[in-house]
C-alpha cells in the first residue's frame, strides 16, 4: 500500500483555494516534510459566486487557517451576517399578519437553571405578536437597528453575539490563494483538458494543455459543475432532487448604495417572490442582490421584471447575469482516489448559505481523515457515508422554509406544500413537533450542518402548530418565563447601546488593517 505524499486539486474559486488552506495547515505542507499540495486551474474559468454568504463555522475554519478578521473584512469587502429576514414567506405580501421572521444565529436565552425558553413562548407567555427570535435572543433588535454583532475591542472572531459574514466571492477566493501559496501550496495555471485512469480505474494523471500531465496520489475535484474528474471521469451519478427543491435558476446582479454612508443590514434579506425569492446582501461597497427562481414556474425574462421592480429606480443600468443550475449531490463522492468539493459534489440554492459550509466540512474531513498510509478505502467510506447524511439533511431544512407556507397564490407555492413533494424524513419530523417542539434529541449533532435552534426559528417564524396544551401540567413556571422574556427585552436595549453601527464596525476594521498592512510593509 503506497503512502499519501502528494495531492493535486482540480480548479480553484472558493472550494479549490479553501480546501488546500485548510489542507496545507493540516498536513505540515509549509514545513517541507509534509504532504505536497498542488492546486491547478484553469484562467479561461471564471467564478461562480452565486449568494455571498456564509454560516457562523466560516469564524473557526478561517482562524484554523490562520486569516485574521480584520484582513478579510478589508480584502474581501466583507461585512458581518447576525442570520436571516425572511420577508412574505408565510403569506402573499399585503395579507393580513405579520409579514416576516428572522432567523438568528444567536441561541435562545436560557439562564442556568432556568425554564426553557421556547415552551413557554408557544403558550404565550412572551406576549402575543413576538416573534420566537425576538422573544428568545436580544440578536433581532439588534440586527433591525443595522447594528454589528461585536464592539471594536473584540478580539478576532470574539463577540457577544453569534455571527457569519457576507463577502466578494472572487475576493475571497483571491485571498484565499495568497494564504494557501504562503502555506506552501503549489499552484500551477493550465486548463485540464482529459483525465487518464490506470487499470484498477482510479485517476493516473491529468491532461493539461499548458502543462502536459500532472499526478499525484490522492486528487480533489474542485472543477465545480462539471465535475470532471468524479463525474465525467468516473462515473459518479449525481441524484436530481428537483422534485423537492424546484428552484434551478438565478438572476445576479450588483447594485451600488445610493450613498457611501449608507447603513449596512447586517443580515441577508430574503423576500419571496411569485416563483422564488429575492436575496439582498450589505456589502461594504455595494449589494450582492438576485432572484433565485423554477424555470417550471416562470421564464426568464417575467424573473427579469420581478428582480428589477425588486430593486427599484437604479435599475435601469444594471444588468443581470443569468445562471442554470442543476439541484442535487452525488451520494457517493470520494471514489477510489478522488474526492469532490464544491460544487462537483453537489449544489443546493443559496437560501441557507450551505455552499461554502459543506466546503468547510469536506476539507475538515479530509484533513482530520486523510489516509496517510494510502488505506483510502476505509476513510472513503466513512467521508461518504457523512456527507451524503449532511445532504440529505440539509434538503429537510430548507424545504422546510418552503412547505410550511400558507401562500396559494401561485402554482409555485400551493405545489410547494403538496406533501408529495415533501421528503418522508421530514413529513416524520413535521408529525413528532405537532405535540412537542424539536429537540436535540431529534438530531444527530456531527451530521447537521444547522443546530435544532435553527430548526426552531424557521419552524415557528413559519407559523408552525405545535399543541402543548395536553402536556401543559408540565409547564410549571411561567412567572420565570415571563420575567426572562421582560429582562431580554431590557437588555436588548443595552446591546444597541453597546454595540456600534454595523458599518461604522466594519470601516473601523478596514482601517485597522490598512494601518497593519503599513506598518509591516515600511
């Protein structure tokens, strides 16, 4: 069995440069005794980029490769994500009720020893009107008020509040690069032009048209859609999940603020729409924004109409660029020699930021998992096996946004909630919280990508029915329960004290750095 010297990635972007950081940090690369890492791309391929936003692990995963916060707020025009406002997903806009929730990443109150928050809630013991994610966390008062989630003394990826970033896809692939290259990392710029198999039909050597051909002992497909070593290469299916998940389109565009003081929300905004929703992302310099869409539902050019009315009065000089995805995984994706991250593994819409998230997972598994004595097998196994679990739940969560709601003023919405499109896994789920709210126990914690907190916020900010009421001898202390909802409430007002403007936080970053990057350079 011939050990693991030697790994080549195919394509860069944020799933090529990301792994191989990650990687190169893993396995010694900088030191010269480890594993030699090579990333080869190609520079006729640009960059997907689609959604610019991420989960609150990107925080650990960018410490463990060692970029500072300040440096990738300034490079990558990054800002700070405290979750998501969900607006009109519940009810067609102008229906009576409220017309939105929010999903935070901040946990919900609960001082030790003190009831659980979210019974409590259900029974109405917050107040009628509140939303759950209002009542439980101090996090929506603060994000409404287009605050950051930390103060400025904060140490790097330290606040009180839980957070996640919106960032420039190409500039953060760019930083990505330098960080990997100054780990060691090669980097090799050729366009993969076919993929040579040996006998026993795993990857020999790749093709290049600029470089001839180039092999290594273990490979990592980042070649994103078309996959062209796990797919075109060996085979892989890649399961369709379009009967689920119906959006397969989006339109993106880039939209300037109106003013350079303009406040930055410092969540996604995601606004549903007649066949899809909307995302709007603050960026330091400008907002990401598009209509992600089913093209069974609407064509191009009516989603054009709705993206630009979206946007408004700017419009008129701004065009949109048009993507065709196909939604799905490949439930086996490390096959033989090969393992694929990114986009070549699978693709889910950016409603929930899970693209740059199961990036993260993959490089840590194969870091944490690398078969160093070249027994691949095993180790393909287990990477398999948990990463086709992390998809698949990862389809509950997010046709859970999408079944759960009470519009039927379109086919897109009344097929949505048709419980024949509705995954039997989550169908189980949906029929256990109808007497109980979710709980960890639900959940299997190393193969969730969002914590049951998360299942919380959606479930109830879609006006989900949970009937506590035979069990409600159980609920002995709402005088507590009450109480802690008030002192949320309080010291809510407290944060916004504390906490600076959102865009004041990120400029005083910027500037941090530049005055670093100075320094080290005079």
């Amino acid at each position: 069995m011939k050990p693991i010297k030697s790994v080549l990635i195919v394509g860069g972007g944020t799933a090529g440069w990301l792994t191989a950081a990650f990687l190169a940090r893993a396995l010694g690369t900088a030191s010269g005794e480890g594993v030699r890492i090579t990333l080869v791309e190609s520079k006729d391929i640009g960059i997907i980029g689609v959604g610019e936003g991420t989960f609150p692990s990107i925080r650990s995963t960018l410490a463990s490769i060692g970029i500072d916060e300040a440096r990738f707020v300034r490079e990558c025009n990054a800002t700070f994500k405290q979750g998501i406002k969900f607006v009109d997903w519940v009810r067609p806009r102008g229906t009576p009720g409220i017309d939105h929730y929010f999903h935070p990443f901040s946990v919900p109150s609960q001082k030790p020893g003190g009831p659980e928050l979210l019974p409590y809630w259900l029974q109405g013991a917050a107040g009628a009107g509140l939303g759950f994610a209002e009542a439980a966390t101090m996090q929506k008062r603060v994000a409404d008020a287009s605050h950051g989630p930390k103060r400025v003394s904060d140490g790097d990826f330290l606040g009180p509040m839980n957070y996640a970033y919106h960032f420039d896809a190409a500039r953060f692939a760019a930083l990505l690069g330098v960080h990997a290259r100054s780990l060691g990392v090669g980097h090799v710029l050729a366009t993969v032009e076919r993929v040579e198999l040996d006998a026993d039909g795993a990857i020999a050597s790749v093709a290049t048209r600029e470089s001839g051909a180039l092999s290594a002992d273990l490979y990592i497909d980042c070649s994103g859609f078309r996959a062209t070593l796990i797919g075109e290469a060996l085979g892989s299916p890649f399961r369709n999940i379009n009967d689920v998940l119906f959006v397969d389109r989006a339109l993106a565009v880039q939209v300037p603020y109106e003013r350079p003081d303009t406040p930055i929300p410092s969540y996604t905004i995601s606004t549903a729409h007649e066949a899809g929703w909307t995302w709007d992302i603050g960026l330091h310099q400008r907002r990401g924004t598009g209509y992600v869409y089913s093209s069974r539902y609407t064509d191009d050019a009516r989603a054009e109409q709705v993206l630009r009315s979206y946007i408004g009065p700017t419009n008129e000089e701004i065009n949109p660029r048009l993507l065709k995805f196909n939604v799905g995984y490949r439930e086996v994706q490390w096959v033989k020699n090969c393992v694929a991250v990114g986009l070549s593994s699978g693709f889910f819409e950016p409603l929930e930021s899970s693209g740059v998230g199961l990036i993260e997972m993959a490089a840590y598994l194969i870091g944490h998992l690398f078969p160093l004595n070249g027994d691949i097998a095993p180790v393909a196994k287990l990477f398999n096996e948990q990463m086709k679990a992390r998809y698949e739940r990862i389809v509950d969560f997010v046709k859970m946004h999408y079944c759960l709601t009470q519009r039927t003023d379109t086919p897109f919405w009344i097929d949505n909630a048709d419980p024949r499109t509705v995954p039997e896994s989550l169908r189980e789920k949906l029929a256990m919280w109808r007497c109980r709210p979710p709980h960890r126990l639900d959940f299997i914690t190393d193969l969730e990508m969002y914590p049951p907190t998360s299942w919380q916020y959606v479930l109830y900010g879609m006006e989900f029915p949970t009937d506590l009421t035979p069990n409600r001898a159980s609920f002995q202390r709402f005088a507590e329960a009450r109480q802690e909802f008030q002192m949320i409430e309080k010291m809510s007002q407290r944060a916004l004290a504390d906490l600076p403007p959102h865009r004041t936080l990120v400029e005083h970053l910027c500037a941090r750095d530049l005055a670093s990057s100075a320094n080290v350079n005079s």
